[in-house]
C-alpha cells in the first residue's frame, strides 16, 4: 500500500483510501487519531 500526501487549502485535512475518503477532518471537526486511520485501512 502506498500513501501519498496531497496539498489541500482552506484547512482541508481528507484521508482517502483507494479513492474512497475515509475521513475528513471537515466533517469530524478534529483531525484522526493514528490508530484511528490504522484501523481504516484494508488489511
């Protein structure tokens, strides 16, 4: 599995998996956890 960072603006913080998002910071109102995104991600 390979990550890649994106460059957002305006506070955007979206981590997407396959070109599925599976979270934003937007939405949640915080940024993630690591262990949070770890457990996210397809084993």
């Amino acid at each position: 599995m390979e990550s890649v960072l994106e460059r957002g603006d305006k506070g955007v913080f979206d981590v997407t998996v396959d070109g599925r998002r599976v979270f934003s910071k937007h939405e949640a109102g915080r940024f993630p956890e690591e262990a949070e995104i770890l457990a996210l991600l397809p084993r």
